[in-house]
C-alpha cells in the first residue's frame, strides 16, 4: 500500500500569517478574535470574527495575482508557496504530471461574489443586475474550481486538480481526498489543504438566524469559548493551510523532512440534519474507528486529539461524546484541544489549518491549548488541555471534523513507524 | 484488541469493481431518461431564449431549459423552501435514477451508501435573493435557509439525510469537467467499501446574477439564433451556451448489484484520467496534449486499446481553440475516424450536470445500439474534421470514452464498458 508523507507545511491564519507565526499564536493560548474590521458590523447577531493582517505581496503574489484573486485563492496560493518551499520541493526539477493539487473550500469565491454583487445591482435594487459592471474576473469568483486551478497554474502541476467542497469538513476531506490519490497511484505529489475567507456581511448574515455564531461582541478576545459551559457559539475566522503529500519512499528516498504521515482518514454523514447534530456522535466515533483501523492505531497510541470545538453548544457535546465512543476510557486520557478557541472558524478552511497544527504538535511536541476555557460543563468532561500548551511527545495525533450537510471526518497523522525511535 | 468501526475500513481493495445501475435525468429536452432519451435520438434543440428571467438587457439570451419541471412532484413543500431549483433538480433526478435502479435504501445498511456529487456554481438564485435581502434591506432579512441551501455541498448533505445514506460523502468542484471526478471518486469509494453511492449532478446557472458572472469568462456565446449559437468544432464556433439541469448517475459495486439482483448493469466504470493544462488564468489553450494524456491514462487504467473504444462523447467546448485541442487530441490517441458525438448541441452545457448527462447518454446507446447525434455541426472548422455522428445511428456501442473539461485548464476522461 502505498502511504503519503507530510514533507511540507504552510498556513495562512489570523494572529500570525505564516507557519511560524501561527504556531506561535496557538502555542500562546493567546486570543485573536476582535471586532470585525472589514465591513461595519452594525446590525448583525455576531459582529466578531479572527480576521488574518494579510498582505499578499509579501506573502510573495504578483501583481497579476493579487488582481484576479479572490482573498481565500491569495491565501492559498501563499500558504502554498511556503509549503513547497518548506519541503525543499524544485517544481522545475519534479514529475509536474505527477503532481496534484487537492483542495478545500466551504464558500469558495463569497467575497468578490458579494463586492460585485453590490456594484452590478446598485446595493440591492435590481434583480436584473447590470452586467456591464461586472469586473473582468468576476466569473472565477462563481466557480470555487478557481481555487484548485490557480495554485495548479502557479506550480505547473498538470496532474488532478481538484475542490472538495463539503461544508466544514472541506479542509480535512481537502488533504483526505489527496492521499487517496497518493494510495491509488493517481499522483506522486499533492498540494493538499484548504482555504477559507468568509468574514464578509453575507456570510456572517448567514450565520445570524440560525443562531450559530458568538454574539459576545462586547468581549471579541474571550468569544470563543469551545467545551467551556458558557459557550455560546462559534467566532468566524479566515485561513489556509497546506500540506506537502508525497509518497512515502520517494520521500525518503530524496531524504525530505518528514513530519509524519496520513496514517487514516475517513468520513462519515450522519444523515440526520443539515446542521442539527445528534448528542450520541455515533457517525463520528465511525469515522475515527475507521481511521484507526487503517493504520492499526489502537486508542493507547494517540498523543494528542485537535477537536473541531467550535465552540457551539451541541457541537461541543456532540464530539466529547464521540470521542468516548470511539476510545473508551482512553478518552479521558487523551489531551485534547481546540485552536479554534484563538484562530476562530474558518469553515471550509479550519480542517486544513488544524491538520497542520497535527503535523506541527508532532514535529514539536508540544499540544496546543484551548484557551478561555474557564468553566466545566458536566457534559465536556475531558481533558481539553486548558489555557497553557502542554509539552508532551506526539507520535500520532487525531483530528476531527463536522459539518454542515451531515458530514463527519476523521484523521490521523503520524510519526512513521521507521522513524519513531530517533523522536524527539 | 484492536477496535474496529461496525461497518467497514476504508481502505482499497482491488477486486471491487463499480458499475452503473442506475439513471435520474432531468435534462433541457426531457424530464426522465425515457423522454429525455428520446429527444436526444432526434437531436431536438432545447436551447432557447431564456425563460427563467427576462434577458433582453443581457447580450446572452439563449439557454438550455428544462421544460415543465415542478420541484412539487418529486419533493415536499419543506424541502422546497429549503433549497435552491439545483438541488429540487438534483432531488428529483435522485429518486428517478432510484426508481430506475429499483433500489430502495429504506432499510438498507446506512453506511454502506454515499452520495458523491459535483457542483459548478451552487445554489445561484436562492443566493441572489438572501444577497438581494442583505444589501437591499439590511442583515435582519437573511433567511435563515441560506446558510444550507447556497453552498456546493447542499445537494450531497440533503440527498444524504432524505435517504438516510451515512457513508462517506463527497462533493467536487472542477466547473464542467467535476461530473466525471464525481463518478470516479465514487469509484474511489466503491474500491473502499462502499456499495452503492448516488452521484452525478445538477446545475441551476440560468440567473441574472449567474449570467452576470459567466459573461465574464469570455466564453458564452453572444449569438441569439438558438441554431447558431453553440456549435462546437464548426468553422463558425462562437462560444457556448448554457443550460440547467443534469443527470444523477447510481455507482455500485458489481457484486451487490448482482447479489440484489439489480434490474440492470448499464455499463462499468473501468478508467479515468485527469489532468490540468496550468496553462493561463483565463485564456483558452489550443494545446491538447493534457487532454490527451488525460485520455491515454483513463484507456491505460481500464486495460482498453484506442481500436477497441466503439465512440467518443467529446467535451465539445464551442470555442475555436478549444476545439482544435480537443479535435488533435483525439485524432492523435485513435489514429482513425473513431465516431465522435456531442450530444450536448442539443442542451447546452450544464457545468457540472454535463458529463453526467453524457455518461447517460453513453450507457444508453450501449443499451440500444445507437449513438445520439451532435446538431449544428455542418462545416467542421480546419482540424476539427472528426467523424461526428450528425443523426442518430445504430451501431454496436461496447466501450465509449467521455471527455469533460472545465474552465481553468481541467480535462478529465472517463472509459465506460458494457457488461
């Protein structure tokens, strides 16, 4: 069987816009969620979200680039560039017919949707919208393909290209669906991940009727509460990350860095609700036990769980319930986190972001902390690792995901058996 | 004691073969595969001036319609509400390809089911309201509907909980090449056990908004005759035309079907080649070498030679360029005159309804012996001079390659076999 290696890692996230920045920030248990600065928030629910200071250039985007694409395409293209680069990858010097490109995205091109929307209707007056001012890219906004063919077009890889698109759980089934392909020998080399940039009035709008969303917006920093019993709902956030999949020997064989490999990843639909969850989390503990099973992992061998804790009342109860359902008493053993509680929740994005905090918890050995959490809730009863980052060996690290549509993924990265006994 | 999940271990096996069971179309030309079958034989053009909204301010005014669709007839009042016309469609392409596949999952082991789809664009009118709503009357006005019913996993998430089908669930995004990728991953996830996954997709692109943002891609036709505006591979290519709908196609694997006795096996889904040109942000590439290499791989990994390929349903993008690649692409993989269609002259594209429709069409004239025509093709641009079936002809249909692309330099081929 053919197994996918984590050669290369890069993130574009709020509160530090690059590898090392965010794994600072979620190390820190320092919070950054503030008043969203973007838009005037006035008049909505949740007027907070954990918005990235992004500068595209810097991130090394032409001019050309920072044109045409939308804010989540930017991030991509630039969590994409460090990752290569943090594998020692020479896009001139390998298979480019071999290498793929997988990614995520929940609302794809939402913000020039929207800012182009506003023009070409007057604000909302015209349903019959003025298409002479349209702006010349606008097209790429409608189809979230963009994401996967601009970072194909940046790198050259002519092999599959790919958008998952599967609500939140889009950044785990993002670098989930590329090591499949490295499994079925559809590709040598994956850019796989995710990106996300959803704090724009509609998608913050969205959230509102359905009470999703934090409305602590007096308390932007402490909003984000996740397994903490005065959780009131997620805080929006926006992010990339993107992970460098090879296959395995190759890898070796080139004598890459290899911060571990994809030892399982499964998904599941609960088939209940599009955003109801079911309190027993049955549909994820499959997912996990799935995931496990594929890489012989027994629950003794998890170091380290990165929850989805998106700090919504039922998602929150619904996960610590599938993680005891998966792992037993294990459970209770295990360190668990929820960088969510300081990056926020960039939907479609998180999965990917939270897969590199995995692949960095491993290469580091250090677990990440929750922070604001304050106060038990009877029904979160783990170790969600509160406030401070623990230091601790991880050689396997399970990450997990829910989404609106019913979906629940599950993955695990870890360190590769050859390699486990000059860890750290 | 190693802990294992109660339904199974995704992992691949290589003797699980997926085939085709089933179809759901709701299609410009017909609503169910019968009718819509029959109007593909005929080559009846469904394109006409658009109906949904009224286009006279916009310089595209043509589109692919589904005439006479009622979201009522195949779902409740609470769904419709709920979701845009391109999950109603997708709804009720879903329990036609169920009734056609005579499968009812009431009952069945929920996990050993999926639903695996491709979206182009999402819930576009649904969206243009709840957009319409914000900006035009404030926040407090958002439904609460449009955070399910705009996003491109609505269709897969809905088909799921309507039919309780809790195995691994996908959703691809590659504009018009995703319903291949859609049928391939199913395949990906038939090998990892899963039995029966409901895939293929629809599309809803006919809105002012929608129509807006595709103007923008330099691609649609601007000719408002429908019998002249998409004639792809034709000296007088001027682009495409749009249309709605698509087909849900039913993905299982060889054994369950035969084990459940399943009415029929269509055809099996033995290659698949994807490729990206990574040529250009916006500019249509006349260089088909990834589309070809996209198609020797899909011949490779099902074993087939070119010679034993019986017809090819082309991408047929409309657009000069992209003729020619697609034409020396296939000129230079068959070597022959290999019989070359699109049936897709007659609906327009449908994005990521359109190569399910071909696959349907494909499965259907291996079933009857007769490939649909291509229309509006007469005077094959310098080339482009590929033998198109231009009426319906009967012919022994064994094995047929489908080629899809997308705009942003995806290209992707599909090798489907009769059984």
């Amino acid at each position: 069987m053919r197994r996918s290696a984590v050669t290369g890692v890069g993130v574009v996230a709020p509160g530090g816009v690059n590898r090392e920045a965010f794994w600072d920030r979620i190390t820190s248990g320092k919070t950054a969620t503030r008043k969203i600065t973007f838009f005037d928030p006035e008049g909505f629910r949740s007027q907070i979200a954990a918005e990235a200071d992004f500068d595209p250039t810097e991130a090394g985007l032409d001019d050309q680039e920072v044109n045409r694409m939308d804010r989540y395409v930017q991030f991509a293209v630039a969590a994409a560039i460090e990752a290569v680069n943090d594998a020692g990858l020479d896009v001139e010097q390998v298979d480019r017919e071999r290498m793929a490109v997988t990614l995520g995205s929940a609302v794809g091109g939402t913000m020039v949707l929207e800012r182009d929307y506003v023009v070409v209707s007057n604000h909302g007056q015209k349903w019959l919208v003025d298409h002479e001012y349209a702006s010349p890219f606008l097209y790429q906004a409608l189809v979230p393909s963009t994401l996967a063919s601009e970072v194909a077009l940046r790198f050259g890889a002519q092999g599959p290209s790919v958008v998952v698109s599967t609500g939140c759980t889009s950044g785990i089934d993002g670098i989930g669906y590329g090591h499949q392909l490295i499994q079925d020998g559809e590709a040598d080399i994956v850019i796989a991940g995710a990106s996300e940039t959803g704090i724009s009035p509609i998608s913050m709008a969205c959230f509102d009727p359905i009470k999703a969303t934090s409305r602590r917006n007096d308390d932007a920093e402490h909003a984000s509460r996740p397994f903490d019993r005065d959780r009131d709902g997620f805080v929006m956030g926006e992010g990339s990350a993107v992970l460098i999949l090879e296959e395995f020997e190759a890898a070796q064989a080139r004598g890459a860095h290899i911060y571990c490999e994809v030892a399982g990843y499964a998904n599941r639909g609960n088939a209940y609700h599009m955003t109801g969850l079911r309190p027993d989390g049955a549909e994820m503990a499959e997912a996990i036990l799935d995931a496990m099973s594929q890489g012989g992992i027994e629950p003794e061998d998890i170091d380290y769980i990165n929850a989805h804790g998106s700090g919504t009342k039922q998602n929150d109860r619904h996960e610590t319930a599938a993680y005891k359902r998966a792992l037993g008493d294990q459970a209770y053993k295990i360190p668990i986190s929820s960088i969510k509680s300081m990056i926020g929740h960039s939907l479609g994005g998180i999965g990917a972001v939270e897969m590199a905090a995995c692949a960095l918890a491993i290469d580091r050995g250090v677990v990440p902390p929750t922070a604001n959490w304050e106060n038990p809730d009877p029904e979160c009863d783990l170790d969600y690792t509160p406030n401070e980052a623990k230091r601790k060996q991880v050689d396997a690290a399970l990450s997990t995901g829910s989404g609106f549509g019913g979906f629940q993924s599950a993955m695990i990265l870890a360190r590769p058996k050859e390699l486990q006994e000059v860890g750290i | 004691m190693a802990l294992k999940p109660e339904s199974f271990t995704s992992l691949p096996d290589a003797d699980r073969r997926a085939v085709i069971t089933g179809i759901g179309v709701v299609a410009p030309g017909g609503i169910g595969n019968d009718a819509w079958w029959k109007a593909a034989k005929a080559g009846k053009n469904a394109i006409r001036r658009i109906t949904r909204f009224d286009p006279s301010q916009y310089p595209a005014q043509l589109a692919g319609e589904v005439d006479g669709f009622d979201a009522a007839d195949y779902i409740d009042q609470r769904m419709i509400v709920q979701t845009d016309h391109w999950t109603h469609m997708a709804l009720a392409a879903t329990q036609l390809a169920l009734d056609d596949a005579k499968f009812d999952p009431e009952g069945k082991d929920p996990y050993s089911m999926s639903v695996i789809t491709a979206s182009g664009s999402g819930g576009n009118e649904f969206g243009q309201k709840e957009i319409e709503n914000l900006w035009g009357k404030g926040p407090l006005f958002v439904g609460a509907y449009q955070s399910i019913a705009w996003f491109y996993a609505a269709t897969t998430g809905q088909i799921a909980i309507k039919y309780g089908m809790k195995g691994p669930c996908g959703v691809v995004c590659q504009e018009g090449a995703g319903g291949l990728e859609a049928l391939w991953h199913s395949r990906r996830n038939i090998i990892r056990n899963v039995d029966f996954v409901i895939s293929g997709g629809t599309e809803a692109p006919i809105g002012p908004y929608a129509l807006t943002c595709q103007l923008t891609n330099g691609r649609l036709s601007l000719e408002n005759e429908p019998e002249a505006a998409y004639r792809p591979f034709d000296e007088r290519a001027n682009g495409y035309v749009m249309g709605e709908g698509g087909a849900i196609v039913i993905v299982e694997e060889a054994g369950h079907a035969k084990k459940r006795k399943a009415p029929q096996v269509y055809a099996e889904i033995l290659g698949y080649g994807a490729t990206n040109d990574a040529f250009h942000a916006k500019r249509v590439s006349d260089d088909g070498s990834q589309l070809e290499r996209a198609m020797k791989m899909a011949l490779e990994r099902a074993g087939v030679g070119a010679d034993d390929v019986d017809a090819v349903f082309a991408d047929a993008a409309g657009v000069p360029e992209a003729d020619r690649a697609e034409a020396d692409a296939i000129k230079k993989v068959f070597g022959r005159p290999v019989p070359v269609t699109a049936p897709k002259t007659a609906t327009g594209r449908l994005y990521g309804g359109g190569a399910p429709l071909d696959v349907a069409a494909a499965v259907f004239a291996m079933r009857d012996g007769v490939l649909p025509p291509t229309i509006n093709v007469d005077k094959p641009a310098e080339g482009c001079d590929l033998a198109f079936v231009t009426k319906a002809t009967e012919a022994e249909v064994g094995t047929v390659l489908v080629n899809a692309r997308g705009f942003g330099g995806f290209n992707s081929s599909l090798v489907l076999r009769k059984p």
